[in-house]
C-alpha cells in the first residue's frame, strides 16, 4: 500500500521472550510476547527471528560428544587448538571446505551459503559442550512459522530469518537472511532509469538482508531478544526464497 508523508518503518524488539526449547510452539511465544508488550502482530509486519531460536525449537541443538572426530578432524583440532568434535559438527554440515583461515574454516554448506564453520555455534545455546546447527531447510521453517502465525493471529506476516555473515572487504559482521516467507527478497530495479534517465543494468537490492541488518540494531546479541517487527516497510509480497540470494556458482567471485 503507498504511503502517506515521508517514507518510513519502525523496528520493534520483542522482549520478555521465553528461553526456546525443543519441541517449542514458536509462533505461540512470538505472538503472545509481541502482545504482551502491546505491539500485536498487524497484517504487513515482517517478522525477523534469529536462526538460534528457530534451531533451538527445531532440535538442532546437540551434545558435542554426538560427534566423533574423523582424523582431518583430530588433526585440523591439534593444529588450530580447536575442540576435534566442534570441527568434526562443522565438516558434518559441509558440503566443500572453501579455505582453512587460522582456526576458522570457511565452507559450503548443504544448503548452499558460504560461512565461517558452517553455521556451527556454541554460543548462547543453552548450556556448556552443546553445539547449534543451522535448520536443515531455513526457508520452509520461515513458511511454517508463517502459517503459524496466521493460524494463529489471523495475521498475514512476512518471516526473515536472520544469522551473523562476516563479508568480504569488510571488517565486522551483520545480520543475514538465511530463510524467507510472504515476501520477495530482492527488489530488482534493472532496465528502470535512474533520475538522469540512465537505464540501470545490475542494480538488484537484497532487501531481506536489509531486514535483517535493520532487526539486529534492536536484537542486539547479548539482549535476549531474538524477534523484532518490522512495521510500515512497503515490501514485495510473494513466495520468495532465501535460496534466490546465493550466487551461482559461475558468478561467484570468492568460489
């Protein structure tokens, strides 16, 4: 819908948010805590949720001890100092190890992202020698968690689920989206012309990732807030994908 006045969207985190189990209702916890703090879910909003939460609910959390090491493991551990059984999860999850940097392996992973250990964390898990992986389809947890909520809330919502991505040239980390629903993660403005009236050939706007940067500036990483809406956005509707954000292979330039 256009909007009135100057453009503009709120970004909402949403506190008081249960700490996530397995087996978890997830889409009851964001609804209930979005109204408790009384900005319910209205039709529009994009949903923002960590893939720790999602993962967590999913039971992509396990012991590290369910994994043990291959001998590229025992000795990539010894040479980097690493636990054997946190490299042995990230080689798990790998399809092609990309390049060894220090202690940090940089691969591919089933689903196709190009990461730091694969997605593989031990961090704000739940506990100590516990290991989060990423969902096994990111997209179809964001369709899920869509439905849910609509079901639920009588809401039409987008989902972006987000995860930290370091990035080439660049120091520092942001937000990513992994998993998409009810919106279309790039705004393509190819063949459009600029205020000059030069036709613009490649510019093609991730605006999920944008989404994602933008949750994070309210989620924080030590907050314990892992969902943010993002209200007033005038986004795409449709059946996108976060798979539709990774290069193929023959345009990669860091293959």
């Amino acid at each position: 819908m256009p909007q009135s006045g100057p453009p503009e969207f709120r970004v909402i985190g949403v506190t008081n948010m249960p700490m996530v189990q397995r087996g978890d209702d997830l889409a009851q916890q964001i609804v209930d805590a979005a109204t408790a703090q009384g900005t319910p879910l209205q039709d529009g909003d994009i949903v923002a949720v960590t893939q720790r939460v999602v993962s967590k609910a999913e039971g992509r959390v396990y012991p590290l001890d369910d994994f043990t090491p291959s001998p590229f493991a025992l000795q990539f551990a010894e040479r980097t100092e690493k636990d054997p059984r946190v490299v042995e999860a990230v080689l798990r999850e790998s399809k092609r190890i990309i390049r060894q940097a220090g202690a940090v392996l940089i691969t591919e992973t089933h689903h196709g992202f190009k990461m730091a250990n694969a997605g593989v964390d031990a961090s704000n898990v739940g506990g100590m020698d516990l290991v989060c992986l990423l969902p096994v389809d990111p997209d179809a947890s964001c369709r899920g968690l869509r439905d849910d909520i609509q079901r639920i809330a009588g809401v039409d919502v987008a989902i972006v689920m987000t995860d930290t991505f370091g990035r080439p040239w660049r120091l520092g980390q942001t937000n990513i989206a992994i998993g998409v629903a009810g919106m279309r993660p790039m705004r393509d403005y190819i063949g459009q012309p600029d205020l000059d009236g030069h036709i613009l050939r490649v510019t093609l706007i991730c605006v999920a990732d944008e989404v994602a940067g933008a949750a994070e500036m309210v989620m924080g990483k030590l907050d314990a807030i892992p969902v943010a809406i993002l209200r007033g956005y005038d986004y795409d509707r449709g059946e996108g994908y976060a798979t539709e954000i990774v290069r193929e292979m023959p345009l990669d330039l860091f293959p």
